[in-house]
C-alpha cells in the first residue's frame, strides 16, 4: 500500500513538472488557432522578466504595474456657454450666486450709502429682488457677447432678431410655449434693429426682408425679464470705421449718465452732463467734418416690475426736467447721438 502510494506521488509529481515546462515555453497562455500565443493581459502589464537569444522565456513572473481605477466623470452641470447661447443660466451658476458687474460707488454727500452699515443691511434685505436683476443682466450680457460676435452684413433682420430671442428663452428656461410662461420670463419686449437714421425703436416684423448692409450703423436694443425684472440694454454696430468716433461718443456719454445717476439726483443734471459728453466728440464723413449732437426727443426711463416705461424719463440734454431719483427706482440710462439735426421724428418704414 505505501509502495501504491509513493509511485502515485512521483507520478503526480512528473506531471506538474511537464505542466510547469509547457507553461514556461506558452507564458501560461494556450496556443491560438494560427499557432501564435494570444494575450489578454492589460496593456499596461511589462514585457517578460527576461528572455532568451532565440526568443524564449527563462522566467516566468512578470513584473506587473499597479492599475490606477479610471476616474468616472462626474455627471455635472454645463460650465461654459454654448454658441448660439442655449444652456440654461440656473445651470452655469446652480448656486444662484450671478455676477454682480460694475457697480459704481457713490461719492461726496452720498457716500454714506456705501459706508452705513444701516444701508448695506437694507441692501442685503433686498438681495433677491437684485439677485432676479442679476441674473437677466447675466443672459443679457452672454446674449449680447455673442450677438456682436454673429452679426454680419448679409444676415436679414429678421434672422438677427429671432437668433437673439431664441437664446433669451433659452437661457432663461421660458420659451412662452405654455399659457403664462412668458410672465415668469423671458424677452423682455420686442428685439429693436434701427438701422442709419432710423434712430430706435424699428423691430422687422414676420415676412420682413430688410438686410443689414456693410455701410450700416444699426442699433441692436433687446431685453430680458426674471420674474418681471427687466433689462434693458442697447449697443450700436458698424462695420466701417469711419464710425468708431460716432460710437465712442454714443458709449461715452453713457458711462457719463450711469456715474452721474443715483439717489437724489435731478434728472436734469444727469442730461446736462450727458450733452457736454456726447458733444464733445465730432465725425468726418466724406471730407467733412460733422459734430454729434445729442438727440433731444429721446430720454432713458425708468422701469417698474412687467413694466418698460414707468412714467420718469432721464433726458440726455440739459434743462427740462427738475424731478429726483428716488430710493428703490430702476433706471435705463439711454443716450442717442447723431451726426444731423439731434432730433428725430416719427416714421413709418415700410418691409
């Protein structure tokens, strides 16, 4: 019986050692179908500890590195803007913290609104009525930066302006489909594209064909509302040149107004600084030298919640009205210059 089981286990012993030879000569694999060995090891595994001249192993450990787990993306939110605008502005900013911009600090006898503790308190009672601003003012600018990066002579006016109302909706996540969606959101009025002496307020309607030129000077006016806060802001294009003094005085004058306006401030004084600005800068057109002058018959405003004009106007020439800005008012500070008479007249347009 001992004898059985010795021969047994000299027996079992020969075939692992015939095992562990063709492991060695196959790197433990089996031979494929074309006799080549196949290898389903990671790539990132090394080579054989060592071989032979004629291609042979002489060892079988592999020195194997350590794999690192992939790294799972994380299914988060949009952190850029698309082009056209199209990710929701709650998206990019889930905390609801929106930039706050510019904010121009008040001086002189004012200037205790900034420093009163009292008054940055009442400010902070009042952040979600300018959180609700900021965040129209947000889409706004993101709307606008790429609107003057997308409009090209060519394009017809009714291309333009449903490009800028498509990214509104979007961004604000109203798109007016549903019964009183459009009052949570959305465009604030009608996209204005005012082309050379169509000085505002001209929006193409359906069926237009009107095209923008490359001589044009077009104003691009369009707002956007947050729960009825509206913002209202308008720049001016032109592709020539000969223009840039027309449009440095229009955006001069102002920054102008915006520094000048405030609490207390006679609206007749914010026009009076605003005129001094506008026409201090002149044009050459053709040879000839034309001087801009603001156009009288046109004023900012001032906006209520739902509502683009709320009865105040903020003129951009001096004298007139005597009325105050008062706390808790929003303004549109407007100004329109022009190389004619700076005095506009309504007109029907045809198209």
């Amino acid at each position: 019986m001992a004898a059985k089981v010795a021969d047994d286990v000299a027996n079992l012993k020969l075939n692992e050692n015939s095992s562990g030879a063709a492991k060695g000569a196959s790197n433990g694999k089996p031979p494929a179908e074309n006799g080549e060995v196949e290898d389903d090891e990671s790539e990132d595994d090394d080579e054989l500890a060592g071989a032979g001249a004629n291609g042979e192993a002489t060892g079988d450990k592999k020195k194997k590195k350590k794999r690192k787990p992939k790294k799972k993306k994380k299914a988060g939110t949009a952190k850029v803007q698309t082009s056209p605008p199209r990710v929701l502005m709650t998206q990019l900013y889930p905390s609801g913290n929106f930039p706050e911009g510019e904010i121009c600090e008040y001086t002189g006898s004012q200037s205790y609104r900034t420093t009163s503790e009292e008054k940055r308190h009442l400010d902070r009672i009042n952040d979600d009525f300018l959180k609700e601003y900021r965040q129209g003012a947000e889409i706004h600018r993101q709307v606008r930066q790429w609107a003057q990066k997308n409009i090209k002579p060519g394009q017809t006016l009714t291309e333009i302006a449903e490009g800028i109302e498509d990214s509104v909706r979007h961004l604000t996540g109203h798109m007016g489909l549903e019964e009183g969606d459009n009052i949570k959101g959305g465009v604030g009025f009608p996209t204005g594209l005012s082309r050379n002496h169509c000085a505002a307020h001209y929006t193409p309607n359906a069926g237009n064909k009107m095209v923008l030129e490359q001589g044009d000077v077009m104003k691009v006016d369009f707002g956007v509302h947050v729960n009825g806060r509206i913002v209202d802001s308008a720049w001016t294009m032109a592709f020539d040149p000969v223009y840039d003094p027309l449009l440095a005085a229009v955006k001069d004058a102002t920054n102008t107004g915006i520094r000048e306006a405030g609490i207390d401030v006679r609206m007749s004084d914010i026009g009076a600084a605003i005129q001094e600005t506008m026409e201090s800068y002149e044009v050459e057109l053709g040879g000839t030298t034309y001087p801009v002058k603001a156009i009288r018959n046109l004023n900012g405003h001032n906006i209520g919640q739902w509502q683009i004009h709320g009865g105040k106007s903020v003129p951009i020439v001096k004298g007139g009205d005597q009325s105050k800005m008062e706390e808790g008012e929003t303004f549109a500070i407007e100004t329109f210059g022009s190389t004619g008479k700076g005095y506009v007249r309504d007109d029907a347009l045809s198209g």
